[in-house]
C-alpha cells in the first residue's frame, strides 16, 4: 500500500519567508522613496523653465524684464489710506511693490488671473460691493487685517516646488522661485525707484550696489544690462516656505548687525545639535505672516528674492543696524532636496547648485567702499557663487554650470 503525506510549511520555513519579504521591502522602500524625490525634483526643474521661458516671452513683447517692486505708485501728497485703501469707485495702488512674478502669469497659462489683476475687481462685501482694485496694495500685515484680495490668495501651480509641503495659511499664496538681488545687501530694499515711481534718493547708491539681474524698484530691467552674459549669470533661485518648524532657511533671524562686513554671523543662533534649525533661544522676527516664500506677489526679497552672498541652503537673516527692519538682509536659495537648490540661468537653462559651492567670504561692496567695505566695480568677494549672481562685475567663469 502506497502512503501519501500532505506536507505544509513548517513554522521555521513560515517566519524564514516572511524574514526575506520584510528584508526585500526594507531594501525596495528607499529606492521607492528616491524615485519619487526624483519625478517630484524633476517636475520641480520643468516648472522653472516655464517660468524661464515666461521671462523670455516677457522680454520679446515688452523689450524688457519685469519689475521687481514694480505696480502703480502712490499719489504724491495723500495720505496712507487714500494711497492703498480701495473705494467703491475704484482707487487703491500697490505702491509699487508687486514682484516680478506678478507680470508674468500671461506668460505661464494664468491668463484668467492676469485679467482680474490688471482690472478693476470687484467682491462682496455685505450688501454692496466694493471695489479692489486696480491692483490693489498689500501690507506685510495680516491679510485678514486688510480684507482678502482674491488674486493673492491664489496658489499658482507653476509657482510651486512639489518637493515643498508647505499649504496654505498663514501665507497668502506661496512660491518657491524668486529672482536674484545680487551680492550686496546695501539698498536692497530702499531701492532704485520710489513709491511715487520717482528715482528713489538713493538710486545713485542702489545702483553700484544692487548688482543682480533685478534689483527693487528697477522698473526697466533688460537683458542687455547683463554684460556678463546671460549664461554666466543667475536669473533667479528656488527656495523652501516655511512650514512653522523655526527652519534657518525659511524663518528669518534678526538683530545681525555686521553682516556685511562678515555674512557667517547669520549662522549664530543655530541650534548646534540640529543646525537647519533655530535654537529654542533664537528670535525669529516678523508675523507668522512674513517667512519665506509666503506671498508670491510681493516685492520684498524675503517674500520673492534671493542672494548670492551665503551659499544655498545657509540661513536667512535680516541686518538691524538699519531702520528698514524686515527689509535688508540675506536671502540665500533652498530647497527640500537633498545637497542643494535649482537656479535659473539668465539663458533659460536650469542648474542644479549644491550647498558646497565655491562662495568665498568676507565684506562686501558698498556703495562708496568705506569701512572696511569694497568699491563699487569690484569682484564678488563670495566666489564663483558671488560671481554667478552679479550681472557686470567682469568675473571669469571657468566652470562648465550646465553638464
């Protein structure tokens, strides 16, 4: 008679099977997870080239660049309110302080949103209807404060990193490109022109040292400026928003008199165990409302800019020995990827620079060379990162960027 044994796995054979399985997915999970950082890092780059692109197409219609800190100018001689508030028959101005960004939604598909900016827009309000715009102002302040412009409030897709998970309040509607301000934080927000659209009394001064492709209140920027060639010189920079965690590249530190004489104190108050945060003693300055990257339409550098000084991913921090608080600082570029951020070339190319570039160290150029300081004219002192970021200095680039 022939015998015929069932056999089943045994509890060995059963918890060795599983041991295997979990040792596979152990190993497939963080290659998953770097393809995904992939796709998301390579969707973030595509989306910079459109906006590359829309500068481009910018410039081919209008002969020139869009404004940072551009818009409609305040009425000489009225008062704060009468300059932004809106009225049921219109009225209200920006007080030129729109970014860059602002002019080149046509440019990206976001033609329906360009129409409501550049006219009069209209919301409820109560009963009756009141007026906002053309293009109406926005305070640092909070947006609830000042009533909530529509336009603002929106995310615009081409604007976003998907790397980035910030969402929604407390900003108004975040970005994470900006345009590049140059090596110098000497006027960087009293800027060329004023809020009336004059030439600011500073111009003369903002000009030999706002030495980036865009620089605030220069309404007429062009790529014949850039005399060091548009391939040798940073357009603009991607960088993180805040997601309330006291992060050093979204959460600004102030009261860092001294930085341009030496920009490495921005790094003092990094929590030593944790250095891409702030320690629990540092003081962040601003609203919840005023970190990076929180309102794409706003001129200021924190909100829509960047610097060349401090390489990417270093902290953000403001200069206080001046009374423009919130304004003069250091604006390095960021990003949620690992090493490094995206830039774009003044050629369109996007590149990827990483956190050890060459940056050099040391004062930087002001507007007469005094104190310790560097004349207007000269070289970059932060490197080939300085010279990347100066549209004239004269600088030699000797390394290929797009490889």
């Amino acid at each position: 008679m022939n015998l015929r044994r069932n056999r089943g796995f045994t509890l060995v054979e059963l918890l060795v099977v599983i041991a295997i399985i979990g040792i596979l997915v152990g190993l497939l999970l963080p290659a998953v997870q770097a393809a995904r950082e992939a796709a998301r890092r390579m969707s973030c780059s595509n989306n910079f080239k459109q906006i590359g692109l829309a500068f481009h197409n910018y410039h081919s219609a209008y002969k020139q660049l869009p404004a940072q800190a551009g818009g409609t100018s305040r009425v000489p001689g009225s008062g704060w309110g009468a300059n932004y508030t809106p009225t049921p028959n219109g009225g209200g101005t920006n007080l030129n302080q729109l970014s860059a960004l602002v002019g080149i939604t046509p440019f990206i598909e976001q033609q329906a949103l360009w129409d409501q900016l550049s006219n009069p827009f209209r919301v409820a309000s109560g009963d009756s209807y009141a007026a906002m715009g053309p293009l109406p102002w926005m305070l640092l302040a909070d947006h609830a404060a000042q009533g909530e412009y529509t336009p603002w409030l929106t995310s615009i897709p081409t604007y976003r990193c998907p790397s980035d998970p910030g969402e929604g309040l407390p900003a108004q509607g975040r970005t994470n490109y900006g345009v590049c301000l140059g090596d110098s934080l000497y006027f960087q927000y009293q800027g060329i022109t004023d809020q009336y659209g004059r030439p600011h009394p500073n111009a003369v001064n903002a000009k030999k040292t706002q030495r980036g492709m865009f620089a605030h209140g220069y309404l007429n920027p062009k790529f014949r400026d850039v005399l060091d060639g548009l391939s040798n010189t940073i357009m603009a920079g991607e960088f993180s928003t805040d997601l309330g965690d006291r992060s050093v590249t979204t959460a600004a530190k102030g009261g860092d008199n001294g930085m341009h004489l030496d920009p490495t104190i921005c790094f003092n108050g990094t929590d030593p165990d944790r250095p891409r945060f702030w320690a629990p003693g540092t003081q962040i300055n601003g609203s919840d409302e005023e970190r990076r990257g929180f309102k794409w339409a706003f001129g200021l550098a924190l909100f829509s800019g960047m610097t060349t000084i401090l390489p990417p991913n270093a902290p953000v921090c403001y200069d206080t020995s001046n009374s423009d608080i919130f304004r003069w600082g250091i604006f390095s570029p960021s990003s949620r990827h690992q090493g490094g951020c995206h830039v774009l070339m003044g050629d369109g190319a996007v590149i990827f620079v990483t956190d050890s570039i060459e940056a050099g160290g040391g004062p930087m150029v002001s507007h007469n060379g005094n104190g310790a300081t560097l004349a207007p004219g000269s070289a970059s002192p932060y490197g080939l990162w300085g010279a990347l970021g100066t549209k004239g200095s004269g600088e030699t680039i000797e390394t290929q960027l797009n490889q």
